[in-house]
C-alpha cells in the first residue's frame, strides 16, 4: 500500500516540520532524523493524515479533505 501527501498537505507537513525540527530536535546519532511521525488512517472517504512530535508529542490533523 502506498501513501502520498498532495500540494496541500505536504505544505502542511514541511511547516510542522520546520517548526519541531528546531524546536524538539534531539541528538540520536542518525543525521537528520527527524522527530516528526505521519500517520495514515484509511477511512471509508479516503485518508486521514495527522502529524505527531515524537519529543513535545503535539499533533496536527493535515488531512486535505477537499481533496476527497
């Protein structure tokens, strides 16, 4: 199965990104990991899409559902 974010939702993505990697970013050893998870939900409408931190554990829901 593959999953893939669209114009909306990538932008979305890169500016939660932009924001926990300098803020939450944490030395593990593996250069640029990054502390941000996406995690995809089939539903019956299409696919949800919510970002986490892994480190202050916030989320964002960047699911584009006027794409669906």
């Amino acid at each position: 199965m593959k999953f893939e974010l669209n114009e909306v939702e990538q932008k979305a993505w890169e500016e939660f990104d932009k924001i926990h990697q300098s803020t939450c970013s944490q030395y593990t050893g593996a250069i640029g990991q990054s502390p941000v998870q996406t995690i995809f939900t089939a539903t019956s409408l299409g696919t949800d899409i919510v970002v986490r931190c892994k480190t202050c554990e916030a989320s964002k829901i960047i699911t584009d559902v006027e794409s669906w």
